[in-house]
C-alpha cells in the first residue's frame, strides 16, 4: 500500500503576504459626500412634508371662517327700505314715498351709520356688510357679532363684498335697483392662504323680514 495515503504531504503556502485592503482617503471623501447629499435630500423631503401638512389645517380653518361669515350676510334682509324704517316690509320700490314705498330711508350699498359690532345699530341689510373688512373695523380682528375675538384667529383677515349681479334672468327691477346681489368673502390666512366664497341672495317679495 503507497504510504503517502497515510501521510499526505502538507499543503504549501504562498510565502508572500497578501497585502491588506481598505479604502483610500478619497474613497473616504467620496463616500461622506454622497452620505451628506443624501441625508439633506432625506432632510428636505421631511421638510416638504411637514409643510404640506399643516397647510390643509390652515386650509380649512380659513374655509370655515368664509363659510361663517358667508352664512351671516346670507341670512340679513334684503329689503327696498333700510330695516329700521317704518315701511321695510311693504315698500314697492326703492324710493321715498311713504304712500307706497320707503317712508324715509332707502337702503343701499353699505352700512347706513350702522356697525356689525354695535349693540344699538348693527347691521340689518345684506347691503351693509359691503366693503366690511376684519382688519379695519373697530374692535378689528375676527370676531363674533358680540364682539367676542375667537381666539386663534390671529393671522386671518377677513373681507366682504356686496353687489348687484344679475342670477338666471333675475336683474334690476323698473327703477333700476339690482334683485340679485353677489357675495363674495374672501379670507386670507398665514403662509399666503386665500380662500374664496360666493353665494347669492335674492330680494323676496315683497321684502320680507326675517
């Protein structure tokens, strides 16, 4: 029996060293700057992120302030006389005639002496709210008709117009006075928010009072 079967003979090294590997310093450099640069991405995408969710808060919070002070102008008269006046509620037209129409004060665009603020002459007419804005009137800022200032609101302004706009054939009656008036509140907010509404009221007849 061959007696290398018992003893084999031992497995030769190379005698030579591997020499060690590791990375060069700009293999180092390289890699700390592909890291930074995707780190500031991963950054900034979290950043875009929190941003685009707080705006539909801000959204929002700005849609139901118009969606309020829409609703209150909506539900004011619309009358030929201003409120107050003796023949509001059976005035044919808008003029002075206490016969048939306004005993002494037509309504129209604007407040008549009246304030929404007021506890003795708020206001009594849809036209009144025209050219109503949060920031101006007196106490300013967004507040309910007792004055109240709603807390948290203090970044959002809040404007309104009044005007005569023709709605499905519905015009200006004979002497010319609009029976359809647009409303528009616009409501700005923080970070350039804007937000729009329109609604329309119609003079009903003859003028009904809430």
């Amino acid at each position: 029996m061959d007696p290398s079967v018992f003893n084999p003979k031992p497995e030769t090294r190379n005698p030579k060293r591997r020499s060690s590997t590791g990375l060069s310093l700009i293999e180092l450099i390289v890699a700390i700057v592909v890291i930074g640069v995707a780190v500031a991405g991963v950054l900034a995408a979290i950043t875009v992120s929190t941003r685009s969710s707080a705006d539909p808060m801000i959204q929002k919070q700005a849609l139901a302030i118009a969606e309020a002070f829409l609703e209150e102008v909506q539900l004011q008269p619309f009358t030929y006389c201003d409120p107050d006046d003796a023949n509001a509620a059976t005035a044919l037209s808008a003029v002075v005639n206490p016969a048939t129409d306004c005993d002494a004060t037509v309504e129209g665009l604007g407040a008549e002496g009246e304030d929404r603020y007021s506890t003795t002459t708020p206001f009594d007419n849809v036209n009144d709210y025209n050219g109503f804005d949060s920031s101006t009137a007196s106490p300013a800022g967004i507040r309910n008709i007792n004055q109240d200032l709603i807390s948290g609101l203090d970044g959002y302004r809040v404007t309104v117009a009044v005007a005569g706009q023709p709605l499905s054939g519905i015009g200006d009656d004979a002497n010319g006075r609009p029976q359809s008036l647009l409303i528009t509140v616009t409501v700005t907010g923080p970070g350039n928010t804007t937000v729009t509404l329109h609604g329309y009221r119609l003079r009903y007849a003859p003028n009904a009072l809430p």
